[in-house]
DNA sequence: TCTGGGGTCCTAGGACCC
DNA sequence: TCTGGGGTCCTAGGACCC
C-alpha cells in the first residue's frame, strides 16, 4: 500500500463566464470583456464577470454596467447567456466525475470540490487543470487542503492557472495577517461587527473568545467564526445530488413602476415564471414570498409570506392586496417571487449539501 | 453614477400549547 | 393581582455566496 492520504480539492475556473463568451467570438481575446445584463450599458445592471484585461481597469463582478462601461470605453459588453454557461459547465463537472477516484461537490457554474486519495495532490491537480482544459478548452486553479474552508481559500492564491496548497501546517503563516473579511463566509457587515471587538485578522479570529462570539453572533455562527478564523471544518466531499429548497425570480425595472396596471402585470408575469419553475420539478409548493424594492429607498425591500400554494389566482390576488396596502401610492423599482418547496424527510437536517462546510 | 438575479442559512421574536 | 417555564412552529429580517 502507499502512503495515500485524502485531500479536499477546490477547483475554480479562471473567468468563466468572460472565457466562455471568447471561445465562441476568438477575436476578443486579449481584449477587455465584461458580460453583464443585456449587455446594454444604459441599463439598470450589473457586470456579471469581468475578463482581466477589463478587470485591470478596476472593474469586477456587482459593478453597475454604466460605471464599468465608463471605466472601460473600450470594453466589449455582452448579454448573459445563462443557458451557453449552463452547458459548459456541465461538461467541466463530468470531466471532474471522470476523475480516478474523484468525489464530486458542485458549488456553482463555474467550481466544485473534489475528494481524493493520493500521496500528490500537487500532480493531481495538474492533471484535474489539463484534462478540463482539453476538454472544454478552459483554464482553472486548484486550491489543495485539508478542509473545504482551506482548499476554498487556498484557490484565491493560485490564480490564475495555478496550484496551491493550504493546509494545518501553513494556515497561520499564509492567513494569520489577512483581514477577516478575506475568509469564506465573512463579509463586510460581520468583519464590521467582529472588529467592534478588537478582531480584525484571522490570527485575532482564530484565538477569539468563544464565549464572545457566541454572545455576539449565536449559538451556531459563534463557533463556526472561531473554527473559520483557524480554517478548521469538514474535510468531507458530499457528491449528494443538490436538492432546490426553492425558486425565485425578480425583476428590476428600467423604469419605475407607478401604475397599478404595470404592477398587475408584472406580478402576472413572475407567478407564471416560477411556477413553470417548479412545475418542472414536479414539486409541490409549500408557500410563496412576494418581495417589493420601493423607489429611491433602493436598500428598502420587505418580503412577506402571501400563500401557501401555487394557484395562479390566489397568488396574483394576493401579491396586488399587499402591495396596496405597503405605501401604495410609491414607485417600485423591484419586485420578486419566491416558491418554497418542501424537502424530502432524508434530505433535511444537512444532508443534501448547500453551502459547503455548513 | 447609483446598486442584478438566483440561491442558502441563521437568529430573534411572537403565537401558541401544556 | 399578576403572570412560571419549557417547548414548538412560524415569520421577518439579516448576512453571505456565486
């Protein structure tokens, strides 16, 4: 027997939506590319993903389409297309399943995690890049640890095109330092928060009282912020099918709506969206959230529970008596709908995997 | 020059029950 | 006159991720 121990790898492809579009156009290669809405710079959007040349210019992913198209006037602004990144990144998840021995944990369109048992990590991750890259023609970087947490940030050092490995041995020295806000799963609001307390780096986080956290930030997120601050976590690749807990779809309107014929419509138009959603599931509906975004308090949005089933009617009905009775009268510039669906009995409490590490 | 769309999970607080 | 203590379920809101 060999000396094979199991590792967590996290692949990433390498701009995949910018590098999808310029396999099908070759000619934009090397030019700055940004993909976001309807590729209308004039509309209310945002840059989906943005190709390094375009990202040199200071552009990235959540930047409204209008500053980016101006921070780049040379930059080539193409549509989503949701169903061409849909295929690609199928075949890069069966390239990743064709693996010897692979466990595969899909995260998203365009990264997964892989389990494997092998005494070289390294040379497997090279070969994971290769057969993707001859596969589908895409570039990729693969973080290697010894948790998800650590595989997952180890990524972020290897791009583009690399391999990088961060594990129990080197975590203090590579992180130690780095902001909190650097980790997977703290964002700007909890790094606000934790710095309250003095902690700022991960080095801080990793030796915070647990007491404190759990005081500040709960019971279950408390502790997951102490082991997250050492990169500690599950080491296991759950290859369980992802099961929807729901869908949703939402509108942002180029122009406020203010008429109530306008919002009739458009609540007409989402219902029948998401229930075609989940019709093609098969799934019954177990409740629906309608979501409103009023006009110019853009960070103001409710949601509430308007039905517990899918008819088409009652949903319609009672999305419009809500939103006459919310500051009627106000333009909306948003409005959603969500249709929850009910999990299996062997699928809740975690097995079905969702955000890993959780 | 204003901030997409599709998801998941956690927490707090109220209602209700024994 | 005053209001325990434990538990569950539900909703709204917040935070994060790709």
């Amino acid at each position: 027997m060999s000396d094979a121990r199991s590792w967590v790898l996290h692949v990433d492809l390498d701009q995949f939506v910018a590098a999808v579009e310029v396999l099908r156009r070759p000619e934009l290669a090397g030019k700055p590319v940004i993909v976001g809405g309807r590729g209308d710079p004039m509309e209310r959007a945002v840059v989906s993903t943005a190709s390094y040349e375009a990202r040199a210019f200071g552009v990235g992913s959540g930047m409204p389409l209008r500053i980016a198209a101006r921070k780049v006037p040379d930059a080539v602004i193409l549509p989503v297309d949701a169903d061409a990144y849909t295929a690609a990144s199928a075949e890069v998840m069966e390239t990743l399943r064709a693996q010897p021995d692979a466990t595969v944990q899909v995260l998203g369109w365009d990264e997964a995690f892989v389990g494997v048992q092998t005494e070289d990590p390294e040379g497997y991750a090279r070969r994971v890049q290769k057969a993707v890259l001859d596969r589908t023609r895409l570039h990729c970087s693969v973080g290697i640890g010894d948790t998800l947490v650590r595989a997952k940030v180890a990524t972020g050092f290897g791009k583009p095109r690399g391999v990088f490995r961060l594990t129990a041995e080197n975590w203090a020295a590579v992180m130690g330092e780095r902001p909190t806000v650097d980790l997977w799963g703290v964002g700007s609001k909890i790094s606000r928060r934790l710095a309250a307390h003095g902690i700022t780096t991960v080095a801080h986080l990793a030796r915070a009282d647990l007491e404190l956290l759990t005081t500040e930030f709960g019971p279950r997120m408390g502790p997951w912020y102490a082991q997250l601050g050492r990169g500690e976590g599950t080491d296991v690749v759950d290859d369980t099918p992802w099961l929807a807990r729901g869908h949703s779809r939402e509108t942002t309107f180029q122009q406020d709506l203010t008429e109530r014929a306008q919002v009739e419509a458009a609540v007409g138009e989402l219902a029948a969206r998401v229930l075609e959603d989940v019709a093609r599931e098969g799934r019954p509906v177990i409740g629906i959230t309608l979501k409103v975004r009023y006009a110019p308090f853009l960070t103001r949005t409710f949601a509430r529970r308007i039905a517990a089933t899918a008819d088409p009617e009652v949903v319609l009905a009672q999305a419009l008596d809500l939103a006459d009775r919310f500051e009627s009268g106000r333009p909306i510039r948003l409005l959603g709908l969500r249709a929850e669906m009910p999990m299996p009995e062997d699928a809740r409490d975690g097995h079905t995997p969702t955000r890993s590490g959780w």
